[in-house]
C-alpha cells in the first residue's frame, strides 16, 4: 500500500491549482484564499481515510474547500458567494476535468497558447484584463478606447479562446 502522506502530496499536487481557481473565484480576497486553502489541506489531511479512492480526488477536495468558504462566508458577513454559485463554480471546473489533457497544467497550456493565438487587439485587451487583473475602465484609459468597445473585444476574445480550446482538446482526444 502506498505512504499516505506521499499518496496526499501527490493529489494536492495534482489538483491544488484548480482549487487555487475555486477559492480565487468564490473568495476573491488574497489572504482569505491562502487562509482557506491552508484550511482545506488541514482537513484533508485529517480525512484522508475517509477519501474514496474509487472516486475522484478533486471534486472531494473541492467539496472540502466549498464547506469552509461558506463557514468563511458566514464568519465575516461577506455574503458575496453562495451555494447556488459555488455549485456552478464545482460543475464548471468538473467540465473542465472531464475533457481531455491528462493535467490541469496541460490544459493550462492550451488556454495560453490559444491566447497567444489572438489577433494583436484581442490579445492586448485580454492581457490586461485576466493577466494582469486591470478592471476594464483601466484597460480602456491605458488603450484609449471606450469601455463599450474593451467590452466587446473581450466578449469576441473570449469567443475565439472557446473555439482554439474546444479545437485543441478534440485533437487532443483523437490522439
């Protein structure tokens, strides 16, 4: 039987990053998202023996992380996520799971290669809002463009990433 605690540094390996997105979307604040994270290994560690091995490990780590962010919820009266919205985070990033590329790095990868695929005025636009986290005003100031048209090319970018992703994953499952 493996070492459990080289079997649990594996998983969370596996499938912290994916974590990091679910409490980076639900929880939003830096330190509540390291606070939680931290939490949510805690707990695991202590029910690793009630982990399923039949069953997937981060759906089960998730469902972990999603009970201590609405405790966090409750605790600070920020009531900004709740369960109906975690529910569609927890489905999303199962969608995510469920196609092909063996990691989330993997899949990681193709998302930065299709945005490197985008024509120079998605690409910029794109950068600046989800690299480097700009909210649009300031994407529009720094690019001298309406709010309006930042909106639209990041709807059209978001588009066009969809279509390279969903095109590289099928060539990806047809390997």
């Amino acid at each position: 039987m493996p070492d459990p605690r080289k079997l649990f540094e594996t998983l969370v390996r596996e499938h912290a990053d994916m974590l990091l997105v679910f409490l980076k979307s639900s929880l939003g604040n830096v330190s509540d998202v390291d606070d939680v994270f931290q939490e949510t290994m805690i707990v695991a560690w202590r029910r690793l023996d009630d982990f399923d091995h039949t069953r997937p490990f981060g759906p089960w780590l998730r469902g972990i992380a999603r009970k201590l962010v609405l405790a966090h919820h409750r605790k600070t009266v920020r009531n900004v996520c709740n369960a109906a919205v975690l529910d569609q985070l927890e489905f999303q990033l199962d969608q995510i799971a469920a196609r092909p590329g063996d990691t989330w790095e993997e899949k990681i990868s193709l998302l930065r290669e299709c945005v490197r695929s985008l024509p120079e005025h998605y690409r910029v636009v794109v950068t600046e809002r989800y690299f480097q986290r700009q909210p649009i005003r300031q994407v529009s100031e720094l690019l001298e463009l309406s709010t309006a048209t930042v909106k639209k090319r990041l709807q059209r970018a978001r588009s066009l990433v969809l279509e390279c992703m969903q095109g590289k994953l099928a060539a990806e499952s047809l390997k």
